[in-house]
C-alpha cells in the first residue's frame, strides 16, 4: 500500500478550516455585542463564558482519540436517549414558554437537545462504519431508523420540532453517502416526512406559525411579529446596512435579536454585502467538512467519513433554516445560527465538533481496510 505522505494538503492539519472557523466566531461575538447592547452587559458575560467553555470543549475533542469516539458510539446513543428523557420528569425540566428542554445547574442550563445532536452524529457515524456494506441492506436501514426515533420522539415530547426536523435530515443525508438502497431509502425519507408533516398539522400552535408564516403582515402584532420585525431589519439594512451598531431593531423590538434572529441584526447592520459576507464563512465551513468527509471515506476511513459528513451537514442544513426562517421563506423554528448566535449550549457543542473534524485532519496516517 502506498503510504501517504504528511504534506498531503488534503489530509494534514487543515489551516483554512481553523481559521474560517475561528473568523466566523469572531463575526458571531461582535454581532452579539451589538445585537444585545438593550441589555446590558450580561449577554456578553455568558457568551464569553460559553465561548471560553466551547473552546476547552474544542481542545478536549481534538486531544481525544478518534478510536474511543467510534468504540463508544453506544454510549452516545444511550446517553443522548437518558438526557432527552430525564429533561421531561417534572422538578429536573425546566419549562420556559410552554417547552421544557433544559435542566437547570444553578446559573446555568443545559438544553439537552443541542447536546443530542452531537451525540446521535456520532453514534450514526460509529453505527455506520461498523456495519460496512450491510447498510444496503433494508433491515439495518430499519434499525437505524428505529434507533433515531426513540431519541426524537423524547425530543418531540419536551416539545422541539426544529431540532428533530434538522436531525432527520442529516440522518437522511448521511445514509444516502453511506450507500443505502435508494428503494429502502425513498420509504424511509418518504415514511418520516409523513410522520413530520403529520405532527406539524396536529398541533394548534404549529398551525398558527405556519399560518403566519405565509402571511405574517395579517398577525404582525400577534404570532407574525417576530418575522415582521425581522423584515423590517432587512428593509432597512438595504445594500450596506446602517452600520455597526446602529440598528434600531435590536432596541426592544425584535425578540430573540441575539440569539435565533442575529442574521436580521446582520442584514440591518451590514447590509446585504455583510449577510453574504457571514453566509460565505459558514459555506466554506460546512463544505471544507464534507471534503475532509470524502477524503477520508476515499482513504477508507469510514468512521471519520461519516462524523466529518454529518458534523459538515449538520451546519449548513442549520444555517439554511435559520437563514429561512429570518427570510421569511421558512416557519420559525428556534435555531441558532452556527458560531454566529448567542444560543450557548449550541456554541459549545458547534466547538465540541469542530474538536472531532479537527481530529480527523491530524490522524492523518491512520488507515482502514
């Protein structure tokens, strides 16, 4: 076999990756500051905090082995399974706006489900990888699919759409690379898309979201007023924005400014040529991923593959949606933008894997058969 050699651009310690990476956080920590300026200085407080705790959780990932990540793939899943459901005993949830999803530590909370998400993505890409070309068969396909759904129906219950709707997706996404059938895979995609529709029509508050979706102007100060607010944003960011930490939509107006709708802040600030300029750095991110992704698949890592796909799919579908949903082109979720949003739990676990990509670039002469 001939060996590689550690100059090998496209497997050694990748630098462009890194430093998008830590310019896309740098961008995401300014708007924050600007975006919570009507609150003082305790949103930057906890966004350094966390910022600090998602880089120790970033040097922990890569010092790790990817070897104990893939022997403990289980693990994942049961762990992501036990938090998804210990959150729904009453006393241990807390419940903020009719969700319970985070179990509070005195000053701070954990949202369980930003950590399942990192959680289920590695146990896909340990299950994965361990059962090699049995994927095309149409029982294991069914296991995986059975396995994802206890972990989703608990986050379902807590309740939390959005996330169960980005993880079905990379699911789907990840197991198309892994080489299912396409006939098992059409029924499994078809199969859980009815199942999601189907909720999304059965729950009333779902339907007035939707409703206000297609037309928040006829609600703007009612279930469409945060998307109305948001184009307003939009429409006043024009072409170069107002400039830094001069919008007016942040101050009161626009709810969740720092965290789930920081890209209207952006769009108001920095104009159109900054919103793209934010949207190329989380493009490059998540595509330099997946080509770490292919690489090691080629170099017949499958583990490695399958995490760095996931890890990589997992970010550009978030930032699609969140994205969407600012738009107007998609109903309000509650996601974070990658790197970008306050949204702490979600900061350290984004860190948490980059940790893990990072790890694949510098295990660079590990091979498989």
């Amino acid at each position: 076999m001939k060996s590689l050699r550690r100059s090998d651009p496209t497997i050694a310690f990748d630098l462009p990756l890194t430093l998008c990476w830590l310019a896309t956080m740098a961008v995401g920590t300014v708007m924050v500051a600007s975006a919570s300026v009507a609150f003082g200085d305790s949103v930057m407080v906890r966004h350094t905090a966390f910022l600090l705790v998602g880089l120790i959780g970033f040097l922990l990932a890569a010092a790790l082995p990817l070897k104990i990540w893939e022997k403990t793939y289980l693990l994942s899943w049961t762990v992501a399974i036990a938090l998804c459901g210990i959150v729904l005993i009453p006393g241990v949830g807390v419940e903020v706006n009719g969700s319970q999803r985070w179990i509070g530590l005195g000053a701070v909370s954990i949202q369980v489900a930003e950590l399942a998400k990192g959680l289920m993505i590695v146990f896909l890409a340990g299950y994965l990888a361990k059962q090699g070309e049995c994927i095309e068969e149409g029982r294991t396909l069914a296991k995986v699919a059975v396995m994802f759904a206890v972990p989703a129906l608990l986050i379902l219950l807590q309740p939390d759409f959005g996330t169960v709707v980005v993880l079905a997706v990379v699911l789907a996404a990840v197991l198309f690379v892994a080489g299912a059938r396409l006939r098992h895979y059409l029924m499994a995609v078809l199969a859980g898309a009815g199942g999601l529709m189907a909720l999304a029509v059965t729950q009333p508050y779902r339907i007035e979201r939707l409703a206000s979706f297609t037309d928040p102007w006829s609600s703007a100060f009612g279930s469409g007023y945060q998307l109305t607010q948001a184009l307003i944003a939009f429409g006043r960011g024009e072409v170069t924005g107002l400039g830094l930490g001069e919008g007016i939509q942040k101050l009161y107006y626009l709810p969740e400014a720092h965290n789930d709708f920081i890209f209207a802040v952006i769009a108001e600030e920095l104009g159109i040529i900054g919103s793209i300029g934010v949207l190329l750095l989380l493009a490059f991110l998540a595509i330099r991923i997946l080509r770490v992704g292919r690489t090691a698949l080629e170099r017949g890592r499958r583990f490695d593959g399958f995490l760095c796909y996931g890890i990589g799919l997992l970010i550009a579908i978030q930032t699609l949606v969140n994205v969407g949903v600012n738009t107007g082109m998609l109903p309000t979720k509650g996601l974070t933008l990658p790197f970008v949003s306050f949204g702490g739990n979600s900061l350290v676990v984004c860190c948490v894997l980059m940790g893990l990509v990072l790890r694949v670039t510098l295990e660079r002469d590990r091979i498989r058969g």
